[in-house]
C-alpha cells in the first residue's frame, strides 16, 4: 500500500469519482490507499460536494509550509509522552475528527470532543482548548455550549474555580440514552399520524411501520446501554473474605 501524501493527480482522481457517485471506499481501491486517507481528504477539503482537486493540493501544501515554518505547539494538557508517536497521534486526531462530522457534528464541535477523547485527563479547560486547537475563545465557547446541549460532555469547576470539561463513561451513556429518548419521540409523532390521516391509508400504514420500528430501536438501544453500562463500568468490591464481588456507584 502506498504512503505519502496524495499527490496532485491522485486528487483529480478523487474528484472524478465524487462526480460520478463513487464510494469513498471505491475511489481509495482504485487509488490503492486506505479509505480512512479518501474520507479524511475530502472532508478536510469541503466535502464531497465542494471539493475540488486544485484548491485541495493548494490548502495542503499551504499546511505543510506552516508546518515547516512554524515552531510545534505548545501541547499543555494534551502533551502525550507515554513513548507516543506524536505525528501518529495528530494523524489519528484527525481521523477521528473526520468519523464525527461523518456522524452529523459541525467541525469545531467534532474538534473540540476529539480533543477531549484523546486527552489522558479525560478534561481540558476551555484556555487548554484555545490553545491545542489554535481558535479562538468565542469559537471553543460555542462548540462546548452545543456538546453541552447534546449531551455529550459536562462542566465541572475545579480547585482553581476554572471550568473544567468532562467527557467519561457516564456522558456517554447519558448520552445513548437521550438518543434513544429522540427514537422513541419519532415512534410518537408517527403514530399521531396514523389517526390525524386515516388508518387504513397508505400514509397511515407507512408511518405506523416507522413508528415500530423506532419502538424497536429505541428499546433495544435502552436495554443495550443498561446491560451494557453494568456489565463494563461495574467496578469490583472486596468482600468481609477478602475476595471481590461485583458493586456499583452508579445509581
């Protein structure tokens, strides 16, 4: 498999199969690269609805250029050590950035929950943010205040009064289950449907089929997050014997 970065023609390549409807898993096996370097590339550059093979080259060798002029960033509190390969670990944060605007996040709001993933602290203060992600203070604000919305992370305010931003095992159960809650919202709403248009109808017939399924769905998702959050965030308790049984804190 080939390494290094695409070159100009790869680029052309990539636009010509978004043009025609291609997969990106289908443009990176003509390529032969990985699809994670396909959805990365396209994504950093537009999306696969903007994205142009000359201002994509253009944006990258501007990238390398500060890269190579600029002296490396001050890490604070993501400094990785551990032996870590520190080009291996922007590649990656980059990569899992890319997963999440898949996943439907606005960039800055994928940024900033990446960095908190990545972060052995599992916490960073909005000034660590600012300065790992080289934005501004209003853009870190904003990405935490819609994180915060969606569930996804929580404040704390730590022994120097500083807010501190939390993403752990528990945000992301709670956040599984407010998902879970909006399934089971869109099962209500459809099966308001099927009175307000006549059962019977077609339009009837197809939202009650919507609204069983997200029943299913959202059930099963609920079910799933219980099992689950017992199962691996049961922390071992020692018993009078000295021997550990299973005991959780959460309630």
């Amino acid at each position: 498999m080939p390494g290094g970065r695409l070159t100009q023609q790869e680029r052309q390549q990539i636009a010509l199969g978004l043009a025609d409807g291609l997969a990106y898993a289908e443009i990176a096996r003509r390529l032969d690269r990985p699809t994670s370097t396909i959805t990365r590339e396209v994504m950093r550059n537009g999306g696969p609805t903007a994205y142009r093979a000359d201002l994509a080259h253009r944006a990258t060798e501007r990238r390398a250029h500060r890269r190579k002029h600029t002296p490396p960033r001050e890490q604070g509190a993501l400094a990785q050590g551990h032996g870590r390969d520190d080009e291996a670990v922007r590649e990656y944060e980059e990569a899992f950035t890319t997963l999440l605007m898949q996943q439907g996040l606005p960039k800055m709001m994928a940024r900033v929950l990446t960095c908190l993933f990545i972060a052995d602290a599992g916490s960073l203060t909005a000034s660590e943010l600012v300065q790992h992600l080289q934005v501004s203070p209003a853009s870190v604000s904003k990405a935490i205040a819609f994180l915060e919305d969606q569930g996804l992370i929580r404040r704390e305010r730590d022994e120097r009064r500083r807010e501190r931003y939390f993403v752990d095992d528990d945000v992301w159960y709670q956040s599984t289950i407010a998902s879970a809650r909006g399934t089971a919202q869109v099962a209500e709403t459809a099966r308001q449907g099927v009175s307000v248009l006549g059962p019977g109808t077609p339009a009837a017939a197809r939202l009650e089929n919507i609204a069983r399924f997200s029943d299913f769905i959202s059930e099963s998702i609920l079910r799933a997050a219980e099992q689950v959050r017992e199962v691996l965030y049961t922390k071992p308790e020692a018993s009078s014997g000295g021997t550990a049984k299973p005991s959780s804190d959460r309630g």
